[in-house]
C-alpha cells in the first residue's frame, strides 16, 4: 500500500509508536500526536533514523480545536492513513466491605472522552478531509481516498465487570467504525477497527493478573499493517479470544458474569486508575518536524 502521508495520535508509546516507526521510510511524511512530549520525540527521532520525515504536535486529544487544527495542517497533501491510537485504559476499585466495586466518575468521563470522544476528534476531521481528496486508481483497489484506523480492542466485544467504561468507550468506536465503513468505502474512504487482546506496552505493564493472548508490540503492529493492506474492517487478534468473546456475549449476562467475576483478569482493584484530568504535557505545543 502506497502510504506516503500518515497522521497518528498516540505516537509517543506503545502501539502508535511502534506502528510509526514500522511505517518510516524515505519519501514518508509523518505527523505524530501524543501528550507526552518526551516521548513523542524519542518516536520522531527513530523516524527520522529511518529516512521519513516527522512533525510532532504535543496535545491533549480532547481538545477538539486543538485536533481540528492538527488534523487539517499542510492541507495541500493527501492523507494516505490515519492511526488513531491514543488511549487510556483502567478498571474498577477493589472490592468494598460490600463487595461491590466502582469506577469513580471521574475515570469513567475521561475513559469515554479520550478513548471514544477522542478518537472522534482525530476521524471526523480527517474523513471531511479525505473525502476531497482525489480518488487514486490502482487496479483492483479502484476506489481509494484514504484509510482510517482506530485501535479498539476485544474488550469493546464483551460486558467486562472489571473495566465497564473502557469496554464500553471501545464498543462504541468499533462498531461506530464497522458500520460506517459499509458507504464511506464506496467514496474510497476506508475504515478500519482494531480489536486487539492484550499488548505488552506500557499501558498494561502495571496489570496484575495474568494477561491472556498477550502478544508482543511488533507482532500485534505486524499484524494490524497486514490488515490494513487487506483494508479489513475489522481487525482482529488473536481470533480464539475474539471468538470466546463473541460467544461470551451471548450468553445470559448472569452466567457470563458468574465467570467473568470469578476470572483473575482484571478483577477489582488489579488495574491502575486513569489519571485525571490526565495530560500532564499541556497545553497545546508547537508542532516540531
Ligand atoms: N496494550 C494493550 O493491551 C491494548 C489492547 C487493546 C487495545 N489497546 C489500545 O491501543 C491503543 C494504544 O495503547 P498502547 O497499549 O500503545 O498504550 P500506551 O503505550 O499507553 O500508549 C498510549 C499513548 O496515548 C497517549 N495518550 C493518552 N491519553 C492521551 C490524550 N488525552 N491525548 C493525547 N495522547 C494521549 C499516552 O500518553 P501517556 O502515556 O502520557 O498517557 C501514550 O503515549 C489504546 O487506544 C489502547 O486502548 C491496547
């Protein structure tokens, strides 16, 4: 696939990191966000190394101006793919002398406005863009603007007691994703969900239970740029968890939750919480190629 100009939030770690630099190359032009400054220019530094060339904006992707203005910068080029990866994850707190377990409302509102609102702030933009740009001919894939992709994850296919707000923030934008790839690709704007096990990154190095399916960064990177070549709609990994999680779903909610709650994964009080208000690099900094 011909990516020449490529945006990706969530670029300072993890999964947008590695799938930026497995990305860089000469002729490439990258445009990396994240809210962690130090990291975003340890990534624009490996890009560079790579021969592409990188221009970082440090932001807070709730910041709807603030992603507006990055999303519609150099307007001249065509954006070949986005990558919206920037996310935050957390579960609910140890058990109380009840046994019952909450999320305070605090993580459950930033859960939903990086995670859902957030990746919306990058995709709304950029499919307004893409839909103006010229429609590439080239054989068998005739119809093409543009692709975009968000990381979801396999916990937007099921109910998870531990993580409520993550799995619902990543419900709504896989399937808000699926289903409105079925027009967007008769435009030549194609859409892509990511639905991924556990990724051994930053963000779940802290966990404190066994992690099943996890893979390592590269082989899940590896994995979603095979996807995005093939411009799956959904990409899934690895696909005997995506399966259990289907058939999970269908079951009566009180049997799934009598194993769910009895599981190690992600039971109270195993995840860190989300930081809030969140980004500590604010505000908005000036963009650095
Ligand atoms: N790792 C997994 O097991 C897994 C599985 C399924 C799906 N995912 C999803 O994959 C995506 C990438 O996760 P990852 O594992 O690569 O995590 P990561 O290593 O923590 O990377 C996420 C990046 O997003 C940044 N970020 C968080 N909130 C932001 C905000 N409001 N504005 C701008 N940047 C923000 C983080 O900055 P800070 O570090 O400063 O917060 C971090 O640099 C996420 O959407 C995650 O939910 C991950």
């Amino acid at each position: 696939m011909n990516y020449q100009t490529i945006f990706i939030t969530g670029a300072a770690s993890g999964l947008g990191r590695a799938l930026a630099l497995a990305l860089s190359g000469p002729g490439r032009h990258l445009y990396l966000a994240d809210c962690n400054a130090t990291g975003l220019e340890a990534t624009r530094a490996g890009c560079h190394e790579k021969g592409a060339t990188a221009r970082t904006t440090c932001l807070d992707v709730t910041d709807q101006e603030a992603m507006t203005r990055w999303c519609t910068q150099d307007a001249d080029r065509a954006i070949d793919l986005l990558l919206a990866c920037a996310g935050v994850t957390g579960g609910v707190d140890a058990l109380d002398k009840e046994q019952a377990a909450f999320e305070s409302p605090e993580q459950i509102r930033r859960m939903m406005a990086v995670n859902l609102d957030g990746a919306l702030n990058a995709i709304l933009p950029v499919m307004e863009r893409m839909r103006s740009q010229p429609l590439q001919k080239s054989g068998r894939l005739s119809r093409h603007r543009g692709q975009i992709c968000a990381i979801a994850s396999v916990a937007g296919l099921v109910s998870y007691p531990g993580t409520p707000s993550y799995s619902a923030s990543k419900a709504a934008l896989d399937r808000f994703l699926v289903a409105s790839g079925a027009y967007s690709r008769r435009a030549g704007i194609h859409l892509s969900s990511v639905c991924c096990s556990f990724v051994a990154t930053p963000m779940v190095a802290q966990n404190r239970f066994p992690m099943p399916g996890l893979m390592n960064v590269e082989d899940a990177t590896a994995h979603i740029l095979r996807g995005l070549v093939r411009r799956k709609r959904r990409i899934i990994c690895p696909s005997w968890l995506v399966l259990g999680s289907r058939f999970m779903d269908v079951l009566p909610i009180r049997l799934a939750e009598f194993y769910y709650t009895r599981q190690p994964t992600g039971r109270p009080g195993s995840m860190p919480g989300v930081d809030t208000p969140g980004c500590k690099d604010q505000p908005e900094q000036a963009s650095r190629t």
